[in-house]
C-alpha cells in the first residue's frame, strides 16, 4: 500500500467520539447508581453492573467530587426517600441480577503493593535480645516458592535465614504490616 493510498484510508476512517470517552451513561442510569448505592449496593458490584470504572461510581457518590454534581443535587431536590423510589427501577434491578450472576467478590483480603514505605532491610532488637535481627522486607509475586502474592520477610539472623515468611495474611498487607509481623514473630511478642 503506497502512503497516498494510507492516506486515505486514514481519511476515511471516523475518529470522532467514539469508543471509550464516550458518554457511558445517561441522566437517569447515574441517578440509578446513585440510589442503589445509597441503599448499600458495592460500588464493585455497581461498576460491573453498569461497565463502569469504580472511580467513576466513586465521583457519582462522592459530596467532594467536581463530577456529577447535578446527579447529588437531583437527589437533595427530592429527597433521598423519594429519589431512590423514584430512580430504583426494575431496570436497574435486573442490571444487578445480572451482574450478579458473573460476579466475583473481592476477598476482604487484598495486599497492597504500593505500600512501600518500609521495603528493604531493618535492624531491629529489643529488651530480650542478645543480638539485633536483621529482617529484609519485600513483595513476593503469586506462586514464587509456593506463596501467595503479599509482603513477606526474611529474618537473616534466624534459624532459616533464606525463607521468605509472614505472620498471618494481616501481615502480607503493606511492607509496614510486614515488618511488624515480623517483629512480633522474632521476638515473640
């Protein structure tokens, strides 16, 4: 294909508002969300209902958000009784039924990775000890030596000093969870 013949097709083609920047929602379908998330509906569940992002549930519900505004005012205008009545339609319970059937909760338990502030090595010690642990922070991947995905850590003065460890799945949670778990672990707290 020559680049005249590019050229054109490139002209050809329509790349006006289509495609992800597109309005998702109407009027009504945010005044949905809203409701249902005023009667205790998880923004997960209502961001898989309506094919949304959770932030954009987040900016629907959210008093402090720029976005949405006429959505919250709509329901300070009527009332909160009479905007979920007049806004939880059999529609909007059958976009729930059906996100329900493909739904995947979420465990309560989920590891943040970005939660780096304590990463790499301490020196720790207490009271009881004779000698300071050196303990090394760090995110261990699902399925690397058999652990699941989480903040662990190494204490490189105790009887295994190659392993990679956690105490409880609290302590997978941030790097600082970790060292602490770690701490209590060593030292036996």
């Amino acid at each position: 294909m020559s680049y005249d013949d590019i050229l054109a097709n490139i002209k050809d083609m329509k790349f006006g508002r289509q495609g992800k920047y597109d309005h998702k929602l109407d009027f009504d379908q945010r005044c949905e969300i809203l409701a249902l998330y005023r009667t205790g509906v998880p923004r997960t569940v209502l961001a898989e209902a309506y094919g949304l992002d959770r932030r954009t549930v987040t900016h629907i519900y959210n008093p402090r958000s720029v976005h949405y505004r006429n959505v919250r005012a709509e329901e300070e205008k009527l009332g909160k009784e009479q905007f979920q009545k007049q806004y939880i339609t059999q529609n909007a319970h059958d976009k729930l039924k059906k996100a329900m059937t493909n739904f995947q909760p979420v465990s309560e338990f989920r590891p943040m990775r970005n939660a780096t502030k304590y990463k790499g090595v301490h020196t720790v010690e207490n009271d009881g000890t004779t000698k300071p642990h050196r303990i090394i922070i760090g995110w261990r991947e699902a399925g690397i030596d058999n652990v699941g995905a989480g903040w662990y850590y190494q204490d490189r003065d105790g009887q295994v000093p190659e392993q990679w460890l956690h105490n409880g799945e609290e302590s997978r949670m941030t790097s600082k969870a970790c060292l602490e778990g770690a701490k209590e672990a060593v030292f036996d707290i």
